[in-house]
C-alpha cells in the first residue's frame, strides 16, 4: 500500500512545497546509512573497509576501532583502467561525482589509503571528475580560466519560478555579465611576456595534442628561462597530459612536483599560483596522497585566505583524512562569512549527523540541498537527510527519497543503495526458486540443528566471541555477532570454532566468494529495535536461517511487508531495500546470515566486482 501512495506522489516540487500533502508513513522511523556508487559494465569503485557488524543489511562498515561516531572520510575512487579527466570540463569540486560509501554510523566512509600509497601500473586512484582548468582558446594567449572561485553557486537542479523568467533582452544582459565576471587568469608575468610567442607556440602543441612535442618545447623553455613561471607551468601540464596518455603514475608525479615548483618561482601571478597549486592538489588526491593533498589546500588557502571556495575544498580534504573536527572548524568559518554557502551547509550538516546530532543537522543538510550549488546535489546527502528526518518521526523523509530518486541517485524510493549494477531483478522477497540457490538453501535448512548446536558453543560466556554491533542502527537494546567470511574472504581463525558450519558452507561459493556480503551469526536480545535502514549494494541477496526463534515478538520488515523467522527455515530477501528489525519476545533471538551474489550477475562481474 505505501510503495504505491509513494510513487504517486509528485516528485517534481521540493519536499519542502509537499510537506504539508505528504500522507503518513506509518512503519519507518527512521533510516539507516549504507554504502554507496555507481555501477556499470566497467565498475569505478571505491574499496570499502572490511568489518561490518551490522545485521539485516551488513553495510559496508568502518576499519577496527572506527565504529559508532568516529570520523570516516569520503572515498576515492578505485579504477580498474586509468580514465582521464575530460581536460575541456568545467571545474566541479573534487569530490563532485566521487562515489563513496555511507558507513551505518551516518558518515561517509573511505578506505584508509596510505598516502605514499603504491598503486600498480594502470591503475589509478581517483575520483570520476577531477577538478579541471578550463582550457583557453587555441589561439589565446594567457592560460586558461582557472577553477570557479568561491562556489556561489546558481541553483543547479532547481527549477527557475516565474520572478526567474525575464524577457530575452533581460537575460541577454545577464549572459552578458556573466561573461564579464568570467575573466581569463594572468598568468604571465613581467618576464614571462618578454618570451610570449615562446610560450604560446609550446601550448599550441600542447592543444593540439601532440603533448609528446609540447612537453619537449615546454622542458627547453624551463631550461632557457629556469626563472619563468608560465613555462614551468607549461611543463607541469604537459606532462599531466602525458600522464593520461600513457597511464603513468610516474609520469603524474613528475606533474605534480611540477607544479610545485611553478608556484615556488619568484614573482608568479596569483592566478598562475592558484592555479599551479589547485592543480597539484588534486592531482595528489587523485594518487590517493591525501595528507599532500591537504598540505597543499593548507597553502592556498594561506595565499587566499578571502575564498571560500578553496576553503570548501580544504574541509573536503578534511573528511576524506577522516578528520571531521578539522572538516567542522573549516566549515564553521566558511558560515562565519557565506552564512548561505549550500556546499558548506550540506557538508556541515553531514558533520553534525556523523556525531548523532540528529535533529541540529536537518536544517543544515535541507538547506544545503535546496541551494542547488554544485556539490550538493548527491545521493549522499538525500540518503542522510532522510534517515536523519526518520529517526526524528517526520515522514518527508520519504519525499527526500523521492526527490534523490527522481535525480538519479536511488532506483526507487524503497531501494536506496548506491553500489549498483544497473539491470538486476529488484525485489524485496525472494524465493529459493527465484534464486537459483536451492542446493544452498537444502544444505543450510537440513543442517540447521548442527549449525545451531556449534553457534550456542560460541555464544557461551567463557568465551564471548560475539561481538557487539555498534553500527549505531539500533534505536535501543542488545545485538552481537559472529562473523565466518567477509568480503568473499574467511575472517581470522574464526571457523575453527564452528568447523562442521564451515565445511557445509565452502561447497558453495556463491556465497564464501560473494566479495559484497558476509556469512555471520546473528544473536539479538529481548527489547531490541532496528531502525529502518538499507544495504550497500542491489548485488548480493541476504539469506537468514532461523536457529533459535523464540514464538513470538520478532519480526523483520522489508519494504511494506513484514515477516517471521522460523527455526531450521531459510528467508530471503534483498537487504538493497529498506527494512527494519523488532525483538520484543522475552528471550534472545539466533539466526545464521548468509549473503550469496545476486543470480543475474555474470562470472566476470562477481571475479571484477570491487568488495564491499
């Protein structure tokens, strides 16, 4: 019934003009983070951390140690085959498009990435739009336009009301001006204009192309003109270009000390010196040298301590070391003067969510959306403000999640996770059948007494191997877990304790190689509520084999329909749904969960899929 009333609803206005049509949502409070991005024939992924302790839909979780609010940073991407930015796009930010990965704390999640990391030979790390210097005209003489500066940003997705709607001379004169402010950046120097034609001729190569020639006229004008900013510039980007052609990280190194050495000569122009220093440091993020990357941002904001824009960068570079203070103290000062800056906002808003001021991060997070600037129209974001408008019982919630899914970021209302292959059966119950599973299914529901009998001998108290779940999912009560396998690998030692479980288990690799799920013991006790959340990724299914299933008060609903566990039976759904979890019997309730590849992934997508 509510899957139906929600998609009738009009997705075209903001949750804000809707609020007051919206019809109840009676059975979610609230929602759950997930993992995150993306997917095609050629997934760009980012490589989430290895050790979820969540339940009905094991999102990917954070490192050891970094559970409950602790701060997680945003991911890079990782890309099976090097794929270089468009050098014509418009700067965006440099996370713009980045996919990450929604930990169950409420923090976007990044794999820890050292920052000298070592990355293979055509393979890169990197978001999916870098931010790029707008190239001049072939012709021109000055370099190109450099980054927006601070972001004020025009209502990106939003839709102009009917004051926006001026004759054509009035919006001639506003393209006009629009013109005006957009000036190309000085980067010559007095010196670098006595050697104008010198350069020119070398970026004309390097526009054409040919960056091979380009980066030889730029390497004989450093060293005839050692002291010439522009030609060491030059260089830098020649051999950034270089580095796309060839796939070399090596190469990008070289670029990107490059344009450190640029920004370091005497008497560069402060667009020359951004625009060197912006450069390097999203190259530096691209390799997944984050500290650099900051160390960099830290620089330019000293240059330019009056744009907000290179401020916004700098709290970014800030959340993807994890650092949410350091993200927090940025943001707070970019507010302190753009008290209406929506990049800021949402980011700070995202912040406050992390350290579970829930109710404080809404208007922020709202806010931010409804601004439209670039950067804040991300799936992320909606995903946050939606849970976070749950768990304080305002069911616009669910017009939020329309609203993302309407702009590409949810397959639908119900179904919200964002590590997707486009194409898969989606549905939230399955059957054994369905699955093709049914060799799996027998083997777990015929062995279900000896795979209960090793889960109670873990659970004893001498020897406590169940670990809390501290995800931050519950609303209230006690949870644990016992994990076997976790992204298609075995974890520790952990099946010596339960060897016959095992053995049964590893006839069947769709389940022990499904790199994007966990197989786990699950023991919930009495008094226990989950709050409505979804998983990572439409590419597994979840299988729960009841163990102990006391008779009544536990229950399980996923999308509009609610179900029970059944001791020695097999359910199966698909945890990319929301769903929620209640134990409001009088004892403790024990399941085995065992995630298996969705049927209709090939046997490339599941040897090639990133894990989650």
């Amino acid at each position: 019934m509510r899957l139906k009333e929600a998609e009738r609803r009009d997705v075209g206005q903001t949750p804000e003009d809707k609020a007051g049509t919206s019809e109840p949502v009676p059975e979610a409070e609230a929602a759950n983070e997930q993992a995150a991005e993306p997917e095609g024939a050629g997934p760009v992924e980012a490589t989430p951390p290895d050790t979820p302790t969540e339940e009905t839909a094991s999102e990917s979780a954070p490192p050891p140690d970094t559970h409950d609010e602790a701060a997680v940073p945003l991911p890079a991407f990782v890309e099976e085959d090097f794929v270089p930015d468009d050098p014509q796009g418009d700067s965006g930010h440099p996370y713009d498009d980045k996919v990450d990965s929604i930990d169950t704390t409420g923090v976007l999640l990044e794999e820890q990435i050292p920052e000298e990391s070592v990355v293979e030979s055509g393979q890169q790390l990197t978001s999916s739009k870098l931010t790029q210097e707008a190239e001049p005209e072939p012709e021109a003489q000055e370099e190109p336009p450099v980054e927006p500066e601070p972001q004020t940003g025009s209502p990106g997705e939003t839709e102009p009301g009917p004051e926006a709607e001026g004759t054509a001379e009035s919006q001639a004169e506003e393209k006009l001006k629009e013109k005006a402010k957009k000036k190309k950046p000085k980067l010559l120097n007095k010196f670098d204009k006595t050697i104008k034609a010198e350069i020119d001729a070398a970026e004309k190569l390097r526009k054409k192309g040919k960056v091979d020639e380009a980066l030889r006229a730029f390497e004989s004008l450093v060293q005839q003109y050692p002291q010439s900013p522009r030609a060491r510039y030059g260089k830098a980007q020649a051999e950034d270009d270089l580095a796309e052609k060839l796939r070399s990280n090596d190469m990008l190194q070289r670029a990107i000390s490059s344009y450190r050495e640029a920004a370091e000569l005497p008497n560069p122009t402060s667009d020359l010196l951004r625009a060197a220093l912006k450069r390097r440091a999203e190259r530096q993020q691209f390799l997944g040298r984050m500290r650099g990357s900051l160390a960099t941002l830290e620089k330019l904001v000293e240059f330019f301590p009056e744009d907000v824009g290179l401020k916004n960068d700098l709290g970014v570079a800030h959340l993807l070391l994890g650092d949410n203070k350091g993200a927090k103290r940025v943001y707070l000062e970019v507010l302190a003067v753009a008290p209406g800056d929506g990049f800021a906002k949402v980011h700070y808003g995202f912040i406050l969510k992390s350290e579970n001021k829930i109710a404080e991060s809404i208007p922020y997070l709202k806010e931010g959306l409804e601004s439209g600037e670039p950067g804040t129209d991300d799936g992320r974001f909606y995903f946050h403000l939606g849970d976070a408008l749950q768990r304080v019982g305002d069911d616009s919630a669910y017009l939020w999640y329309e609203l993302g899914h309407k702009r590409g970021h949810f397959a639908s209302v119900w179904q919200r996770s964002l590590y997707n292959v486009d194409g898969l059966k989606a549905q939230p119950w399955w059957s054994a059948k369905e699955t093709g599973y049914t060799d799996l299914v027998k083997a777990l529901e015929r062995n279900w007494k000896s795979i209960r009998e090793e889960a109670l001998a873990v659970m004893d108290q001498k020897t406590g191997l169940f670990v809390p779940e501290e995800e931050n999912l519950r609303e209230k009560g006690e949870w644990g877990q016992y994990t076997l396998w976790q992204q298609g690998r075995k974890a520790g030692d952990a099946c010596r304790s339960v060897p016959k479980t095992c053995s049964i288990l590893e006839r069947y690799p769709e389940a022990t190689g499904c790199k994007r799920g966990q197989i786990k013991f699950s023991v919930m006790h009495p008094g226990t509520h989950v709050w409505p959340h979804t998983g990572p990724t439409n590419c597994r299914l979840r299988m729960h084999l009841g163990l102990v299933v006391p008779r009544q008060g536990c229950r399980i609903r996923c999308t509009n329909q609610t179900r029970e566990w059944e001791e020695g039976k097999v359910l199966i759904f698909d945890d990319s749904f929301e769903h929620e979890v209640w134990q409001d019997a009088d004892s403790y309730r024990l399941i085995f969960i065992v995630d298996v590849w969705h049927p209709e992934l090939t046997a490339h997508q599941r040897q090639t899929l990133s894990p989650i």
